[in-house]
C-alpha cells in the first residue's frame, strides 16, 4: 500500500489541523496519526469522559475538546480557542458522523432532522466559521469526510444516505468558489467500514422496530426483521 499510495512529504512544522468527531473511528486515528507525524492537532470530542481518553494517546502539542457540532455555542468556542493559537489553519477535518438504520417510513422526522444536523448541516457550521483561517495563506484545505452512501443509495439508509449525497455537493460548490483564495476542497468516501456507525447498525435497527405500530410491523412482517437480522449477523464488517 505504502509502495502505490506513499504519504506525502509535507512539512508538518508549525501547521494546525482541527478534526471533528475524534470519540472514535477515523477521527480517532487520525487525530493519533497526525500527532505523530508533528502537526499541532486539534481535536474535537463529543462526550466529555472522551477528552481525558484521547489526550493521553496524544502528544503535548496536541489540544482536545469538548465539541458538538450541532451546537453553534460549541462552534464558537472552539474557533475562540483555536483562533488564540493559531490564525492560520492547515486543515479543518469535518468527520463527524452518526447513522440511524431503519426504512423511511420508520423514522421519525426527528430521526431525519438529526443525522441532517450532524451529518451536514454541522459541517456548513463549522465550515462557515473556520473559513478566515483556512483562507489565511493560501494551499490549506476542507476535507469533508463523505461514503459510499454519498453516491451510491441502499434501503435502509435514507437518512444517512441523504446527508452524505447533501455533504459531497455542499463540497464540490465550495472548491469552485474557493478557488481565488487557493483552498483545496476534498471529498473522502469510505466504503463499509468497522467503525462504531457501523457496528451500532442492527442496535439502531432494532430500535426503530420496537417503536413501530402494530399496523407498520404487521405490514413489514417478522420475516422481514429476521432476515435483516441474519443478513446483518453475516455481514464481516458487523
């Protein structure tokens, strides 16, 4: 992999990357990764009890905080904490994510609302209030954290689906108009990996079905439920 893909040799000296989402999964090891590799790290967590977790995996240059996206509050804290170190940003990562399985007539329109939030509209926000830093110098660079859900549909994940098909166009507009200031703009679109939206899957499922009708489990039927059961019970990433 190394042979085909090397790391690009960048210069980590002095330059601030800020990452959403770093509870677990990607922004996790990419926090950890980037650390290593000397650039000054700020990572964002979402519970509380996560920041002592992360800081001790990370160097002292690094910086973690308290960070939930969806919350404008939050936002401009972490631009007051980050705009104290630095004014210049190297990258803002925006990983953040959560996913609710379950058929569209199953969720509610809370559940909709909320993967928007998170899934996209939290990374408009942050996007929108760290774009003076970013634009500082010019070579600094959005990375948006999309899926395969961004451009290829599946049943059962309309929601989820939704946001990252919203993430990846909100990306593609804001690299043509950044293009005067020299921002870089890229998508990443991971495929079904072990992370915990992954793992989380059947749990969320299930609970979507006890909170069903009567009239909308009957309609779906037990055999339904049982062989999305086994399906999930085979699938290797699970």
């Amino acid at each position: 992999y190394q042979h085909f893909f090397p790391t690009p040799n960048i210069n980590s000296n002095g330059k601030y990357v800020l990452i959403s989402g770093c509870d677990s999964g990607f922004g996790h090891g990419l926090a950890i990764e980037l650390d290593k590799q000397g650039f000054n790290v700020l990572a964002g967590v979402y519970l509380p009890d996560n920041v002592t977790v992360l800081r001790e995996k990370l160097s002292s240059k690094a910086t973690v905080f308290r960070l939930d996206i969806t919350k404008q509050e939050d936002i401009d804290s972490a631009f007051e904490l980050v705009n104290k170190k630095t004014k210049v940003l190297h990258a803002l990562v925006n990983n953040a994510g959560i996913a609710i399985l379950g058929n569209i007539d199953w969720a509610s329109m809370e559940d909709m609302r909320k993967v928007m939030d998170v899934n996209y509209f939290g990374h408009v926000a942050m996007t929108k209030k760290f774009l003076p830093l970013l634009i500082a110098k010019r070579d600094s660079r959005v990375v948006n954290i999309c899926s395969v859900a961004g451009y290829l549909a599946s049943a059962s994940m309309s929601a989820y689906c939704a946001s990252k098909y919203a993430l990846e166009s909100f990306s593609d507009c804001l690299r043509r108009e950044m293009v005067p200031w020299g921002l870089r703009v890229s998508i990443i679109e991971p495929a079904f990996m072990r992370t915990p939206i992954i793992e989380s899957g059947p749990k969320s499922f299930e609970d979507l079905w006890s909170q069903l009708s009567n009239d909308a489990q009957e309609r779906w039927g037990e055999d339904f439920l049982r062989a999305y059961n086994k399906m999930m019970s085979n699938n290797l990433f699970v």
